[in-house]
C-alpha cells in the first residue's frame, strides 16, 4: 500500500504501532497490499474500533494469496 494511505491508518487508529521493532510486531513493514484494500480494512478497523479492549494491537496486515484473474 502507498506510504500515504498507510499513513491515514496509522493517524487515525491506535492500534497499529509501525515504531516497534520486527520483534515486537511486523507493522514496521507496513501494509502488505495493494491499495485496493484501502477502503475494507479502513471500514473493518472502524468497527474493531468500538468493540476491541484498549491493549488490541495488529501485527501483520497482509495479502497472502491476492491475485488479479483476466479473463480472455
């Protein structure tokens, strides 16, 4: 994901710690996605928002096995 976009989420939800080490959490890689994910994850962290305790933190995000299908 582009550093701004990333960027947005790491403004807006306190969750996500990109400062800690690789041995702490893997959001010093950041955003392993395309942009395209911007506005599912935005929406899912909205809602984890109003239900997680104030210790929740993500680790990884990370598109796995994402691929583009094209069609003859």
């Amino acid at each position: 994901m582009n550093p701004e976009l990333e960027q947005k989420f790491f403004d807006r939800f306190k969750f996500f710690h990109p400062e800690k080490s690789p041995k702490e959490t893997l959001m010093c890689f950041g955003f392993e996605c395309s942009d395209g994910w911007f506005q599912l994850i935005w929406d899912l962290c909205e809602d984890l928002e109003k239900i997680v305790p104030e210790d929740f933190e993500v680790i990884q995000v990370k598109e796995k096995f994402g691929m583009q299908f094209l069609y003859p």
